[in-house]
C-alpha cells in the first residue's frame, strides 16, 4: 500500500508560533480579536491532536505515513527520459 500523505507536524508548530508569538501581539488589547486568534489557537491544538490519532491508528494497522513538507513534493520519483544531469 502507498503511504499515507500526512502534513509534517513542523507546520502546526510554524502556524501556532506566528498566531501567539506575532499575531496575539499584533491585535493588542482588542478583546474580540484576541478572542478569535485564541480559538484560532486551539482549533490548530485540536487539527494536531487528531492527526495524531490517526498517526496512532495507521501504525496500529501498518499503515506507511509520508509526511509532506509541500504539495510539490512528490512522494514516488517520476521516471525521465533525461539521463540525469542534463
């Protein structure tokens, strides 16, 4: 079976820094915003946590994951009919 494409956790982990590193700071003392950025927060906690069960779920099953770190990167060489490096 083909490995399962999964987002690399490196992702969740950017996305969460700039939110309460960057973003929280940047709304100030702006209740309502500081309000949604902190849902924002714990919907990205949630997004992690569930792919994390079903992390646990393909390994119980044998289950290849590849984690991606792009949509460009492409998980099986495409054949060439360049030689390489040319």
């Amino acid at each position: 079976m083909d490995p399962i494409p999964l987002p690399s956790h490196i992702h969740y982990e950017l996305l969460l820094q700039l939110l309460e590193r960057q973003t929280m700071f940047a709304v100030g003392h702006d209740s309502h915003q500081k309000e949604l950025v902190h849902e924002l927060i714990i919907t990205l906690r949630k997004a992690l946590s569930q792919q994390k069960r079903l992390e646990q779920s393909c390994e119980r099953a044998n289950l290849p994951i590849d984690y991606r770190w792009s949509l460009n990167s492409c998980a099986t060489p495409v054949a060439s009919d360049t030689p390489t490096g040319q």
